[in-house]
C-alpha cells in the first residue's frame, strides 16, 4: 500500500499559506517530495486571486487594509476566494503517480471522489457537478463561488468546495477552501461592490450559488472534524497511508525565500 505525506499544518497567514503550497509544488516538480496532503486554515482573513485573473484594479485595497485583510497571489488558476473561518486543502504530487488520470479533469473527478467520501463520513450528502463549462452570464463574476465548473463539489445544487488546479511539466499543484461560515458581504466590499444594490445582488448571487459547511443539517462542524473525515475518504478511494511528516528542508528554504520576496503579495 502506498504511501502519502500529510502535513496538518495549523493556522497561518495568506503570505505563508500560499508559500507552502507552491513550495510543495516545486518539490513535487523536482521529484523530491512524495505525493502530500496538507490541511491548513488562516489566523487572519485574506483575500486570494488565481495567478491569471487581472483584478488589480477592482480589488478594494483600502478596505482591505482597514480591515487586516490579505491579498495574496495563488499559484493556482481561478477566481477570487474570501478565507476565513474553512478548512484548506492541497495535495500535490508528481503526474507520474498511477493514482490520477493525466489531465486536468480527471485529476479534478478522482480528488472530487476523495472529497465526497470524506464527506459522507459526517453525514454529508453532496455530488461532484458532472456539467462542462461555464455559463456566459457569469464569465465576469469575479467570485469562485459564483459558479460550480466540472466536478466541483455541491450540496442541492449550491457549491461547497471551491477547487483550483496547476499542472506542471512534471507535477500538479491542486487546493480548495471549504467554508465552514460565509462572509458573501465583506467579499463584497473587497471586490469593490460598494454601491448598496450592487452589493446585493452580488451577495445574493452568492448565496444562491453556494453554501457554507455549517449552513447545512443544523450541525457546526469544526476545523479538525472536517479535515479528519477528508483524510478517511482519500485513504478509502485511494487505497493508501498517510504519513505525517513535516515539510522537508528544501520546501521551508523556499517557503522562506517566497515570503521574503513577497511575489504572491499582492
């Protein structure tokens, strides 16, 4: 049976969290570290951004400053994304692994298997949404929770798990945020929503297109319940061990370097 890295890595910073996940990646790239799961959370909001998306100039920087917030650059894809009070994944690995498909969407289908299982776990009935592509009227929603793309993870219909993935020459690099509390308003005002019905009616979007993990069954969740129901369901689909082991001297050298350079700062 093989076996997996998990690093329960606690609460962090946005600089740091996004540092350690490229980081892994890179290791991953290099072949030098095995396929790894890490769970962590966030001592302070931030606000996240796909590598690609050109938000610069509609991101609301001095509320954000006002308001201790985060902006920070991830190394994945996708859209903008509110951490706060959620449980994070990544799991990185070299492409070369048996157990993912070598494309983007069937590493999405297989992790989504993983997330699902986990889920039930905690009585949870979700689905991996099976529809390709992304409706026309939401191409310009800056939000990752304004749509569910394929095989993202839903709860009647509403999304709970947002996912992003990279795929390198040798490796991919794939996370998520799992709300377990929605702040749809202070996203508002970080994206630049100021205008009260502009307001609203992105928040309202957002509240019909996703749901947090302790809007569901009248149960609140904690952080470790969560993440120890997801560690069961990928040991179950995958048929594997988890290790835990920290972050080897390479990766922490280069979390260093990478927050010291500030480059996913934004």
């Amino acid at each position: 049976m093989q076996a997996w890295r998990l690093i329960r890595d606690g609460f962090h910073d946005g600089l740091y969290n996004m540092a350690v996940d490229e980081a892994i990646a890179e290791a991953a790239e290099k072949g030098i570290s095995p396929p790894t799961l890490r769970f962590y959370g966030w001592k302070s909001p931030a606000l996240s951004i796909g590598y690609s998306q050109r938000l610069n100039n509609k991101i609301d920087t001095e509320y954000c400053r006002k308001n201790k917030i985060d902006i920070v650059l991830r190394p994945t894809g996708g859209r903008a994304v509110l951490h706060d009070k959620e449980v994070t994944y990544s799991i990185a690995s070299p492409k070369n692994n048996p157990h993912f498909p070598d494309n983007i969407s069937g590493t999405y289908r297989v992790i989504g298997e993983a997330l699902l299982k986990g889920l039930s776990f905690l009585g949870i009935d979700a689905n991996s949404n099976l529809a390709f592509g992304i409706p026309h009227s939401v191409f310009r929603n800056p939000s990752c929770f304004a749509t569910t793309t394929q095989y993202e993870i839903t709860v009647d219909g509403k999304k709970l798990i947002g996912s992003a993935q990279r795929r390198f020459k040798n490796s991919f690099l794939q996370h998520g945020s799992i709300p377990l509390e929605n702040h749809h308003e202070i996203l508002a005002y970080c994206l630049g929503f100021q205008e009260e019905y502009k307001s609203k009616k992105f928040v309202k979007l957002l509240k019909e297109k996703s749901i947090a993990l302790n809007e569901l069954n009248g149960k609140v969740f904690s952080f470790n319940e969560l993440a120890d129901a997801l560690v069961r369901g990928f040991e179950d689909v995958f048929k594997i061990q988890f290790k835990i082991c920290p972050l080897s001297e390479y990766e922490l050298e280069l979390t260093k370097e990478l927050c010291e350079s500030e480059i996913i700062s934004l």
